[in-house]
C-alpha cells in the first residue's frame, strides 16, 4: 500500500520510497505500484536484463513474456 510516497514493500520487508509512476501498463502496473519499492524495482530492472541477456528471452514474444513475468511474481515476492 502507497501513502506519503512510501510503500510498504513486499519484497525487502521494509517501508521505503514508493515508485513515482506504474513502470508497466496493464494489470501488472498497479500491483508493483502497490508493493514495490523504488530500490526493490531497481534491482528488478538489473535482474531482468541479466535474465533477457543470459536465458536470450525475446519480451516481444507472449511466451517469454509470460516467463518473464511469472520470475518478476517471484523475485519482488508480488501478491497478483
């Protein structure tokens, strides 16, 4: 839950600065939005990159997407 800028983060454990803005469209903005931190997303957006680089995922394809997202569930531990 976001109030004053802060959320209470469900990945860290911690309340901390909540991000500005949904870094998705659609139903997953929201959520992340709602139990993410800034830092925590930030490391999320590191991991990605590793995951897409290392496994060569293509985000375009529904599938891939698909596995991106259900690691993205895990990683920053979300309640969908």
């Amino acid at each position: 839950m976001v109030n004053n800028g802060l959320v209470a983060c469900r990945r860290c454990g911690q309340t901390k600065t909540a991000l500005g803005q949904a870094p998705l469209a659609g139903k997953w903005g929201p959520i992340i939005v709602a139990q993410t931190c800034a830092a925590c997303w930030h490391d999320w957006f590191e991991e990605q990159t590793r995951l897409i680089n290392h496994e060569r995922l293509v985000p375009a394809d529904p599938e891939q997407r698909k596995v991106l997202y259900q690691r993205m569930m895990a990683f920053l531990n979300l309640a969908a």
